[in-house]
C-alpha cells in the first residue's frame, strides 16, 4: 500500500540533488529501516502519473534518537527504481552542474523532521570522474522506488565535516508509482 503525500515540496529540475542507482542484491536487502537515529520515508503525491507528468516524490529524514545530527543531502543519496518485472531501471547521465556550489549541512534535533522533494534528475559534478549525476524518463508501466541514503558516501565526496555529521546507511520504504499510456 503506498503513502500518499496531501502536500508536496516540489523542486526545480535545477535542484543541487545527487543520486544513484543502487542494485537490489543482498548488500541492500540488508539496509536497516533506521539506524543510528535516522529514519528515512519516501512518498509519492499521487498513485498515477501521465505519460509526460513529473512524478512529485518527497522524502522524510526523522531523528528517531537521542542525539542532534547533521545531514547534507547533495551527495549522500541513491535512488532505487524496480519496473513491474522486477529488473531495475539504470539511470541515464545526469545534467551537469557547472559549479562546486556548498551545501550547508542540516542539524536535526531529536524527534524533529526534514521533508524535500525528490525530481528524478539530479546534476553531475562539473569535472568528477564518477558518475554520481543522472536522470530518469520513465516509459509507461510500474515502478517501485526506494530512497538510499549514506553518510560518508561510498564515492568519496563527503561535504559534511561537521563533528555531529549523521554516519551509517538506511533504506526508505518503496513507493509504487504507475506511469500511464
């Protein structure tokens, strides 16, 4: 059963937001719900998207500890997209971003919430090796969408040195979405 969002943040496609695709193995089978007092929801503003729509996801990043913690978003998060057969859909390059904007990290105290949305395209580093940038068109048909988020990220660029910086990896709740004919 999916979550509904009643209101969604909705960003520009010109978000500052880095995401990748993570495969469905048995690393991320393993994924905790919520770790190190940071749980993470997704949800999705409606059910069925037009085939040209932009489909409205928004996360939830929860202290669920004891302990204030910082979080930076840009560079700490996957996304996950299965189709209706179960194979995983691969991202396509992201637009690249033509400076090394900061982010400033977010301090969430215990039992507060940040809530942002999710476009399903986000920039590429202007001269990164990595592929950390991409973008999704999706063709009609269903989709699950799990969010990833990690700290430090595997791809080494890690902008939060604040001494409270959140560290570990969780899984968000997947999110069934249909794109229509």
């Amino acid at each position: 059963m999916n979550r509904l969002c009643e209101t969604v943040a909705v960003a520009t496609l010109g978000a500052f937001c880095v995401m990748r695709v993570f495969a469905a193995d048995t690393r991320e089978a393993n994924v905790p719900e919520n770790q190190n007092g940071l749980k993470v929801t997704l949800a999705s503003a409606k059910e069925k998207y037009g085939p040209t729509e932009k489909v409205q996801l928004t996360s939830t990043f929860e202290n669920v500890g004891k302990e204030e913690f910082s979080l930076t978003f840009w560079w700490n998060r996957r996304l996950r997209i299965v189709d209706a057969q179960g194979g995983i859909v691969p991202p396509a390059k992201g637009p690249e971003l033509p400076c090394g904007v900061a982010e400033t990290p977010t301090f969430l105290a215990p039992g507060k919430m940040k809530s942002r949305a999710e476009p399903l395209a986000c920039t590429q580093p202007q001269g990164a090796p990595q592929a950390v940038g991409w973008s999704y068109k999706l063709k009609p048909g269903t989709y699950k969408i799990a969010l990833l988020f990690e700290a430090p990220p595997t791809h080494g660029y890690d902008v939060d040195k604040s001494e409270k910086a959140w560290k570990g990896k969780v899984v968000s709740n997947e999110v069934t979405i249909t794109i229509a004919e």
